[in-house]
C-alpha cells in the first residue's frame, strides 16, 4: 500500500493479555489477517496487570490511542484478574473524559485466543478511529518529543 | 464546647486512662488552627483549641500516634470518624490504642472568606459520627446532599470545555505534595511521587502532562477508599478543587457498582478490590454524556 508521507499514522499501544489475546494476535498472523502495523502490541501476563499509570504513561510518550486486551469476562487465567481490570479501566477512562480527554482514544475490549478475526477487525477500527481524531494533543508529554 | 473538651482531655490524662491527647492547638492567627500532642492539663487549658477553623482531620495522625505506646485520647468530627473507620479497616490504626471521643461539627469556615462555609461543609455528606467511644455534643444524621451538583456540570459540558476546566485548575499545581501528605487514604509507606523513576516526582512540574498523572494518579489510588473528607482540596495552597476529582470516582462507583460510602463500616469490601460478573463493561463510559 502506498503512502502519502504526509498522511498522519497514529501510534497506538495494545495491551494484550498472554493467554488469550496475544494468542488472538498471534491467530490473526497465522491467518494472514490485516491489521495496521501502527498498532504495537506490548504483552502482559493478564489484562489486570495494566497499571493506570501504564496508560497514562504510554499517552505522555507520543501514543495517539491505548487499547487494553483480555480475555472474556469468566474466562480468565488467574480467574478473575479481568474482573478487575475491567472496573479500573472503566473508572478511569471516565476519568480521562471527565479531564476532557476524548474518549475514542482509550478502548477495552476482550479478544479470545480463537478469535483472530476479532482482533484484526478490532484493531482496524480503533486505528481507523483514531486517526479520525489525530494527534493526541491533550495528554503527551512535551520532554519526550524531539 | 471548647471547655468541655478541655476537662474532659483533663480528666482522661489525669485518671491515666490515655497518656496524651490528639487535637487542635490555636495557632498565631485565628484561622491557622494546627494538629498537635498534648500531654499535660496546663498546656491543654493554654492552647488548646476548638471552633470552626479545626479543619484538619485527625484521623490521618493516628496512623504514627497509634503505633506508640499508651493510649492516645483524639477528638473526630463527624467526616473525621469516616476516614477513622476507613484507616482500622486498611489495617492501618491500632483500635485498640485509641480512644475516640467525637465532637459535634456545625462545619469549618473557609480561611479565605471567613465568613463563609467551606466548600465542603456546605454540601456535607453527614453529620453523623460512625465510630466513636464517647460523644461530646450531639451526633447528627445522614444528609442528603448535593455534593455530586459540580460534578454533574463538568459532566454536561464539552470535552473541549472541561479540557479548559481542567487545564486552568491543574496548570496552577506547584507539586507542593501538601493534597497526598494530608490525605487520610495516602498512607502507603513508599509513594509512586516520591520515586524518581515515576516520572512524576519532580517537585516542580515540568509540563502540563506530569500535573494530568500527577492528579489522576492520585485521585486513582484512593478512588473507592476515599471518604471525601475534602482535606485534600482544603490544603491546596492555590485553590484547585481536587475533591471533584475524587468525587467523580465516588459517583462512578455510586452509579455502576452500587452505592458506597467509603469507612461507613469496617467490614464492608472496596469496591476496586471487588467485583460482580455482571458488572458494566468499559464501553458505558462512551455511551454517555457528551463528547
């Protein structure tokens, strides 16, 4: 596909759990399914280890949109780590649009290791979201531009 | 008021029943009424002090006063009793080192307009003392309040307008820390603030995203611990409403998980330590309000 170098390619960071949407990751590959190399994956033992600051961080370094991986509620690994994160997560990308922060760039969604389907079209429209909404002007931090 | 709670500090020291007591010394101003130790009748009757420039909550104190030795007599308003309560549940205060005498609160009067009510009082919560060994003056009732009122404005408005809000309000953070010392939930020994690796431990904010973690950081760690005593927005020597920050927590958790008023028991379970199969997925946060 050609690009226009002037075309703005969001970077946007996937939090993904190990056991299952790593694994869907992984599936969508095997599948030759696309997905937009913007998306960079960093894998996690389970979608509770996500800290807050994780997130917040990744947004300080230049990444446009964060999206946070884990397997469907109940089927977690550790059993209910994704409880968890799924009530911290909520929280505080409600707080992330209460600060004015817009709320496409944060997304939580639950990937399964069989659903390489799923995560290629996951991945597609929240990149396509995002680079509807541009540059994340409102949370980066200006000491790690260049 | 004020001479009732000095002879009864009195009588407690004098019987031996506590070795000191916890409470409010009268500072060089009439509003800059500070924390303090009193261990002895002459200096209770001398400084000693209570009216409604008592703000500070003491409970937080008892998580080092608690720990020595003896008994340590501690005089809580009502929202006092709500951190106190929060803290023995977390673990952090010894129950049984401490004797809780709670005093009737009409509300504490703002330092900058001493005429008027603090912000909190205004919209307080309740009046009622959940935990306490004794009580001198009455305890009150639950009120029903209108405290979530700025919260839900914020809420209507734009996500451009609130960005403004909030970027007015948090760019005139100096990173005093002066919200996280006082804070009755901020009791970790080692602070995420204070290690430089955080990227949020600089004294001096370098741009306006370390005062965004900074915030939301803070208000996170104590989002279903804090009892919105309101000291963290009391302290803030530049005036930045940080108890709405906590509040919009409270409300979240209030509308998706239940109704929960953090320290109203000890026994009950936090709603970030907890959680139902039903709860609400992440996406209701995008299916409401305004964008």
């Amino acid at each position: 596909m050609q690009m226009n170098d002037n075309t703005f390619r969001p970077k946007i960071v996937a939090f993904c759990c190990n056991w299952c949407s790593y694994a869907g990751a992984d599936l969508a590959g095997t599948n030759r399914l696309n997905y937009p190399a913007d998306v960079k994956i960093i894998r996690v033992p389970c979608s509770c280890r996500v800290n807050p600051t994780f997130v917040l961080r990744a947004f300080g370094r230049g990444a446009d949109g964060v999206i946070i991986c884990g397997c469907h509620p109940g089927d977690c690994h550790y059993t209910s780590g994704n409880y968890y994160a799924r009530r911290r997560m909520t929280l505080l990308f409600s707080m992330l649009d209460y600060l004015g922060i817009e709320r496409e760039r944060t997304r939580v969604e639950w990937v399964s290791a069989a659903e390489g389907a799923k995560f290629a079209q996951t991945m597609n429209s929240f990149v396509e979201t995002v680079t509807k909404l541009g540059k994340n002007k409102r949370l980066e931090d200006l000491r790690c531009k260049k | 008021m004020q001479k009732v709670m000095i002879e009864r500090a009195a009588e407690l020291l004098s019987s031996g029943k506590v070795n000191r007591v916890l409470g409010w010394r009268a500072g060089l101003f009439a509003h800059d009424n500070t924390p303090s130790v009193f261990t002895d009748a002459a200096d209770l009757q001398a400084n000693f002090v209570y009216n409604e420039f008592c703000g500070a909550n003491l409970s937080k104190y008892l998580v080092k006063e608690s720990d020595k030795e003896g008994t340590v007599a501690v005089f809580l308003k009502p929202c006092d009793t709500y951190s106190f309560n929060q803290l023995i549940a977390e673990h952090k205060i010894k129950r049984d080192n401490v004797y809780a005498i709670g005093v009737q609160c009409n509300g504490m009067k703002d330092v900058n307009d001493r005429e008027k009510l603090e912000e909190r009082c205004a919209s307080c919560k309740s009046r009622k003392h959940v935990a306490y060994d004794e009580l001198i003056g009455e305890s009150g009732e639950i009120l029903d309040s209108n405290r979530f009122d700025m919260v839900e404005k914020l809420e209507n408005m734009t996500s451009e307008e609130r960005f403004e809000f909030w970027r007015g309000e948090l760019s005139r953070c100096v990173r005093c820390n002066a919200c996280r010392n006082v804070c009755p939930a901020c009791t970790c020994e080692k602070c995420i603030f204070d290690n430089p690796d955080s990227g949020s431990a600089n004294k001096a904010p370098a741009d306006p995203f370390e005062e965004n973690l900074f915030h939301i950081i803070r208000a996170f760690h104590v989002a279903g611990r804090c009892t919105d005593c309101g000291e963290c927005s009391r302290v803030c020597p530049e005036n930045i409403p940080l108890h709405l920050l906590n509040r919009k927590f409270i409300k979240d958790i209030n509308e998706l998980y239940g109704e929960y008023q953090a320290g109203e028991t000890v026994n009950e379970r936090g709603p970030l330590v907890n959680y139902t199969q039903g709860d609400a997925e992440p996406s209701v946060v995008y299916e409401r309000g305004n964008s």
